[in-house]
C-alpha cells in the first residue's frame, strides 16, 4: 500500500506493504503519545506530535537501512576468515 501522491487514500502495493505500514503507524502512534504524555498531555497539539514521531521514525529507518549493507558484508568478511582459520 503505498500513498498516492496529493491524496488522502492509499493505492493498494503488495501485502507486504501493507503489514509494513500498519507496523510503522502503530510505532508512530506509540511514539506520538509518548511525547504528549511527556509534554503533559496539551489539549490540541497531537498533530505536531504525529509529525515528529513520523519524522524521527522515518529516520531511523534511513539509518537502518544504510547501516544494514555494511552489517552484512562485515558479517560476510567474519565469516570468511573464520572458514580460512579452520582449514589451517
């Protein structure tokens, strides 16, 4: 499911992308009360809050992703010197 640009629905993607993001609007929405709760629940800003936490999430995921290719070929790299070791 992905959002159409300048729309308010959503257009239906695979249901992968559909669990990905009811997962990720279920951290928001964690994420979002938090920080009303913290700020003592102020009547009116719960949309300020929603951006925030949408933002911080999404970047948090950027970072996730990049991060991920280097964890790999890390892991990759760990391995192979392993199998070098044991054949000695």
């Amino acid at each position: 499911m992905r959002r159409e640009p300048g729309g308010l629905g959503y257009a239906w993607g695979s249901l992968g992308e559909l669990l990905m993001d009811s997962e990720k609007q279920k951290r928001v929405e964690q994420r979002a009360y938090l920080f009303w709760v913290a700020e003592g629940q102020p009547h009116g800003r719960h949309e300020e809050h929603w951006h925030l936490a949408a933002r911080q999430i999404e970047a948090e995921e950027e970072v996730r992703i990049t991060e991920e290719p280097k964890k790999k070929t890390s892991e990759r790299a760990t391995a192979s010197s392993r199998r070098k070791k044991s054949k000695k």
